[in-house]
C-alpha cells in the first residue's frame, strides 16, 4: 500500500484518518472497538491497554465513551491526542502487562492505577477497597504486586487499604466504619468477621470488641439486610446477643456517610460504659461542641 494510495482513499471519502498514520479502512462512526485498536497501533507494538479502559475490558467498570487509555514503555515516542487517546508511560512496563486480544495492563496493576489517579489518598483507598471487596480483584494479586511495583503515589494509602481487607474489612461499609469511626476517632479496633452461633448455624458479626473484655458487638446494614431472610437471620441474631447478655450497635450507609462522628461517640459511649478509659478524639468532621 502506497502513501499515494492512502491519500486517494481518504480524499475520496472511502477511508477516514483517525490518529497520526492511522486510517479507518471505512466510513461513519468508529465503533468502540475500533477506536481500542486505533489506539494501540497508533502507540506502537508494546503499548497495552491500562487505566479506565483496562477496567473496563475486565469488567471492573462500564464501559464509557471517553477516551481510550494506554500504557507504554518509558522510552516511547507516543504522546496523548487529546479527546481520543490517552497515553502513560511505565517505568515498570515488564511487571504490568498480560497477554491478551487486545493485550492490557494485569488485574491488580489495573486496579492500582485507578486508585493512583484518585485525586486524594482517602479516595484511593475507598476506590481499591471497593474493587477488593466486590471480588473484582482479588487482596493477594493487590499485594503481590504493591512489593512488586509500588506505586509513585498513595503508596501508603493503598498498603492500609490492604491491610484493612485482610483484618476482615468485607465491604465498602465495613471499611468506612473501620476508617471514618474508628481510627479517625482513637477507638480500639474491633475484631472482623467474628463468629457467632445462632439457631444452630454459624453466622458472623461485623466488628465486636470482645478482646478488650467488653461485649460489645456493632453490625453495619447494608442493603441486603433489607431481603426478608436477611432481615429475619438479624433478629434472630439480635435475640441471641440479647439472650447471652451483649450490648448491640448497628448503624448503615446513611448514618455513617453522613454522621460517623455521632456513630463514633455512641460506640465511645458503651465502651466507656463497659469499663474502656481511652479518650474520644476528634475528628475534623466533629461538631464543636462535641468533646
């Protein structure tokens, strides 16, 4: 094929150009596929899919019409054409791709590299937690490759959020409890996924505070609680603490997305009442009355 060739095509409508020295052998819109492969021929024969693209073709977000994302060596002459592509580079390109059709950054790269975007750590954390916990990807692939390439950014941010799964931090309103509630406030952290016995079944109870000596056990609702069986395994679980004597907290999304201070001070309140002598500490969040 001539550049003479190409030109004729493109003058006459038959073909359209898309990037740089890339064509579009057809007319009208490129479907999201073809805007994938014009992308990464553009990039060149390393580039790989990455960031929110790689996610999407791995099921961890829809699929958006913005623009496709890149990775490249850190040598690599390719630049980003805004609004179509965008291109990064890697210094630890070898650690990062997987062979696929099309090739993309790995699972727990991919997951890493949106929460590195987040434009503040707590946002990193949340996000890298979320994706853990939903079984998008999974803690050990996280891990393995947080020592493997360890982020430029967050660095310590992501290693907490890790952490935090492998205390037993199951879902995002597990972790906002550990983080907005307990450590943002001095409390003791509760044991994660501590089982119960319950009408002859083991069930598990979100946080409890056994270990200090305090019966004391918080559970956090999410939606499911709200399905009849949900709903009925809870008070059968609310009859039995009652019965073996424990004090009970629960709290949901709503209360401690908007008011985990308040959710801090009545978790205080019963461990000070069961004998704890730590202090409440507070938060930025905390009202200025609030001691």
């Amino acid at each position: 094929m001539t550049w003479a060739a190409v030109r004729a095509h493109t003058r006459a409508g038959r073909w359209q150009p898309v990037l740089p020295r890339v064509y579009a052998t057809f007319t009208g819109p490129l479907p999201r596929d073809s805007r994938i492969a014009a992308a990464l021929l553009y990039a060149g024969p390393a580039a790989v899919l990455s960031h929110g693209t790689a996610a999407q073709m791995w099921g961890m977000r829809l699929e958006s019409p913005g623009p496709v994302h890149v990775t490249v060596p850190y040598h690599c002459s390719a630049v980003s054409q805004p609004p179509f592509v965008v291109v990064h580079r890697s210094r630890a390109f070898r650690h990062i791709a997987v062979d696929g059709q099309p090739p993309l950054t790995s699972r727990a790269d991919t997951a890493i590299d949106l929460a590195v975007a987040e434009p503040t750590p707590r946002g990193a954390q949340q996000l890298l937690t979320e994706l853990v916990t939903s079984r998008r990807v999974t803690v050990e692939q996280v891990r393995a490759q947080l020592v493997e390439r360890p982020p430029w950014r967050y660095r310590r941010a992501l290693e907490q959020a890790v952490y935090r799964v492998d205390s037993g931090v199951e879902s995002m309103l597990e972790e906002l409890y550990a983080v907005d509630v307990e450590v943002a406030h001095g409390l003791p952290s509760a044991r994660r996924q501590a089982p119960f016995r319950v009408d002859g079944r083991t069930l598990y109870e979100d946080a409890v505070y056994d270990e200090l000596g305090i019966a004391l056990t918080v559970r956090l609702d999410g939606r499911t609680h709200l399905e009849p069986d949900v709903a009925l395994r809870d008070r059968r679980r609310d009859n039995a603490a009652e019965l073996a004597g424990r004090s009970r907290l629960v709290f949901g999304w709503r209360e401690l997305s908007t008011r985990p201070c308040t959710a801090a001070f009545e978790v205080a309140a019963v461990l000070h009442r069961h004998g704890w002598q730590g202090p409440l500490q507070r938060c930025p969040k905390c009202p200025a009355q609030r001691s």
